[in-house]
C-alpha cells in the first residue's frame, strides 16, 4: 500500500477516535451507484440539475438523483464543469482535449451541444473551465509543455462568450494546474497553483495564487504557506485549504483569519465551500464531511463515513449536499438543520 494513501486510513482512523460516531444512524436521502469514477459533481445556479463529470463523460441529474439527461459529445473522461449564472447552459472540459459548450431548455431541461472549443490534443491534462458570473466569459487554464513535463507556462485563456473569441494571458512563473475561479465582480481570475519560481539557476517550489486583473492583463502573487487542494471565493472572502484553513479579505488580500483543524493529519481539506452568507465553510478530508463556524474554527457538525470522498457541492439554497465517493456511490444530503452544534442526525 502507498506511504501516502497508508497515512490517511491513519489519520481517518485517529479522527474517528477524536470525534467519535454516536449511536444514532447518519443516512442519505437517495443514494446511486454509478459504473464509473466520478470527478465532479455541480449544482446548477437555480439548485434543478445537477451535472456529473465522470470517467465515462456526462450525465445530468434532478434534484432526486433520477437521470435527466446523458449528452454525448466527449470522447474522454469529463473532469470539470461550470454553470452559466442564469443555469441556461455549462461549460466542460475533458481530457479529449475539448472545451464543450451545453445549452440547457429551462423547461423541459434538454440538454443540446451547442459547440465545441478545440484547445489541445487529447494528451493534454482535463481543462479547468470556470464562466464568470456575469456570464460574459469563461476562463480556462491551458498548457505549453507536453504533459509528461508535468509543468506549463502559467497561461490563461478567457473567452468572449458573446462571439466565442478570445485572448490568452501568460504570467512569468511555471505551474501545473490545480483549479480556477472567478472574482464576484468578474473582474479577476484566481489561479491556485504550485509555483515553480526561477531564481537563476535555482527554480523554487512554491504554492501560490495567481490573480488575473482581465481589464489590465497583469498577474499578481500570493504566496501562502502551505500546498493548496481547495479554494472558494464568496463575497468580499476568499477561504484557502492548506494544512490548515486561511481567510482572505479580497480587497486587500490580507489574511483576515486563520484556524488549525487538520494540519497535524493531512494536506488540509480536498474540497471546500461556503454557505451563501459567508459564516459557514464546508470541507471534505477523507470520508469526512465537516461543518466549520467561519469566525470561530469550531465545527459545527459532522458526517463520517469510511468510503471515501472525491468530490462534494453545496445546493445553492443551502438545504441539499451532493456527495461523490471513491467507490462511484453518488449521495444527496438534507443539510437543512447545519449549522448545529452536534452531530448531523439526519
């Protein structure tokens, strides 16, 4: 078994001891299994579909869990997907070296292919793809080395989607794609990514985030002191996953809190969210679900499980969670009573 998969069944089982499950059963409110490996499940802005990127392309899904829609396009594994904000379409990228743009009929929630963005061959790494919330571009991370390099040039493509042209933007630094995401006011793209900085004749690991000013084409940095697995920017504060969890006010990018949860028992949380009012943050470790007081650092509530975790998203209300596991199981969570200062019981 590998040192590092070993050392999380560990630091699984140690959680388990600090936070022990209870008596009363935890159980989800529908629960499918899937023939594949699911890598992204993603709420549409209006909480109806939900799209799931899997090992085997694209379904769309109610909010039951019952199956919508399965449209055929990509010839590869589906690795991420962005909602238009008004939830009429969503973008995919795959690792057939497409961007696929979907339309969606909010009545009859048919799902058409719309086109078709060929940015790479199909070697290239799935493309991140992230639609700004004005719903006037999207943006996507794109490689210059070949993959086995495992590093690209620090480059951004944002597209026009009122004419589909766009406009690449190249920082000065080499980093392998982690994740992207929008600014609330459209006006920036973050870039999470461990920076390779070159200092002649030394390049220096280093994570970091890359700000994208889209009005002036410049590239800020801010490096922080940990690997980043997760981000989520809401409002005026953006929260980081590193061993720990870091609070950034975005108009000054200064680090307004910090709390230390998992940094004695991994590389922080995978997956990490806020609630619409910016007080509760949600994170995955493991098989674990947790739900974090935002000004405090307590954890206000717990699911455990031991299957475990790949992927989560937060239903726009706040009521509903959609659980990817490692094992294909696709699960929805009523999270209607969180925050709560106990264990969920659901």
């Amino acid at each position: 078994m590998p040192l590092r998969r070993l050392t999380l069944i560990l630091s699984f089982m140690l959680l388990l001891v600090i936070f022990p499950l209870t008596s009363s059963a935890q159980t989800s409110l529908v629960e499918i299994t899937l023939e594949s490996k699911i890598y992204r499940v993603v709420w549409s802005p209006d909480g109806e579909l939900l799209a799931v990127g899997s090992s085997l392309g694209l379904q769309i899904m109610d909010s039951g869990l019952q199956l919508v829609a399965t449209p055929e396009g990509h010839s590869g594994e589906v690795g991420f997907i962005s909602w238009k904000p008004d939830s009429t379409g969503f973008a995919t990228g795959a690792r057939d070296g497409t961007i696929r743009i979907w339309s969606r009929n909010l009545t009859t929630n048919e799902v058409v292919l719309e086109r078709t963005l060929y940015v790479g061959g199909a070697d290239r790494f799935v493309n991140p793809v992230a639609w700004s919330p004005n719903g006037l571009y999207l943006a996507e991370m794109i490689e210059r080395q070949p993959r086995q390099f495992n590093a690209t040039l620090g480059k951004i493509r944002i597209w026009d989607t009122a004419d589909w042209t766009s406009e690449i933007y190249e920082s000065d630094y080499q980093f392998p794609w982690i994740m992207m995401e929008w600014s609330p006011d459209s006006r920036q793209v973050l870039a999470v990514a461990n920076a390779c900085v070159s200092v002649e004749p030394l390049c220096l690991d280093l994570p970091a985030i890359f700000s994208l000013d889209i009005a002036t084409g410049t590239f800020s940095t801010l490096f922080v002191s940990g690997a980043i697995p997760a981000m989520d920017w809401q409002g005026d504060r953006l929260a980081l996953s590193t061993p720990e969890i870091e609070i950034y006010d975005t108009q000054t990018m200064e680090q307004v809190n910090r709390f230390s949860i998992l940094n004695e028992l991994g590389d922080g949380y995978k997956v990490i969210k806020w609630n619409t009012d910016e007080t509760v943050l949600i994170g995955v470790f493991i098989g674990q679900v947790h739900f974090i007081d935002a000004n405090t650092g307590e954890i206000l509530a717990r699911l455990l499980s031991q299957d475990e975790i790949v992927w989560m998203d937060w239903y726009p209300a706040g009521s509903l969670l959609a659980i990817a596991r490692e094992n294909g199981r696709l699960e929805l969570w009523d999270t209607s009573e969180v925050p709560v200062a106990k264990l969920l019981h659901l």
